[in-house]
C-alpha cells in the first residue's frame, strides 16, 4: 500500500511540473501533447490498479466472512495440492492473510494463502 501511497504522490508532483511546464514554457504542441498524454495515463494506470485492488479486498472478505461462518473453502497449497479449508483445521491469520493448520489436525503447520482460495 506505501508504494501506492508513493506513486500517487509523484504522480501529484509530475502533474504540478507538467502543468508549470505546459503554461509557461515555449514547448512545441508535440512535447506538450507528449506530457499531457503521459500524465492521463499515469491516472488511468494508478485508477486500474486501485479498482483492482478493492476487488480483491472485497473477495478475501468474503472468503473470510464464510470461514469464519463454518463454510469449506477449496484451496491449493502453495505446492499445488488440493486442501480443503475449514474451522476445525485451520486458524485464520490476518496479518499475513494465510489459513495455518491447527496443531492436533492432519493439516498441522500447513500455510494456506487466502489468494490460493475459491467458494
């Protein structure tokens, strides 16, 4: 999120110089065009990446909100076995947004990233 944070503040900072640069300075039409272009992209690129990343939060809020309901989530282990996810066996760790087997399952010490997860 802190380089989020960073490209959208140089994206500020480049629009500021762009629009300086663009009113008061003798730059040919192509270079101001050039510059204008280049900055819209900029948004529309720092736009996709935002929306992209509030759908994946709204997706792994679901899948938190129905283990934390009792459901069974499929997943695959990073290894690319196929393990079921339930309360019983898995613990859920937010910091790291992982499903870790509980210590007397058969899925004792397992890490299951919520990524690798489907309903």
């Amino acid at each position: 999120m802190a380089f989020f944070y960073l490209l959208l503040f140089l994206l500020l900072l480049f629009g500021v110089v762009g629009v300086v640069v663009y009113l008061f300075t003798d730059l040919t039409s192509r270079a101001k065009f050039t510059i204008l272009a280049t900055l819209i992209l900029g948004w529309l690129l720092v736009a996709g990446y935002s929306y992209y990343q509030n759908q994946k939060r709204i997706y792994h809020d679901k899948l938190y909100y129905l283990f934390i309901h009792g459901k069974t989530l499929h997943c695959r282990t990073p290894f690319g076995q196929k393990v079921d996810v339930n309360k019983q066996n898995f613990n859920f760790i937010s910091g790291t947004m992982v499903f870790m087997g509980k210590e007397k399952s058969p899925y004792a010490e397992l890490v299951v990233p919520i990524d690798r997860c489907e309903e």
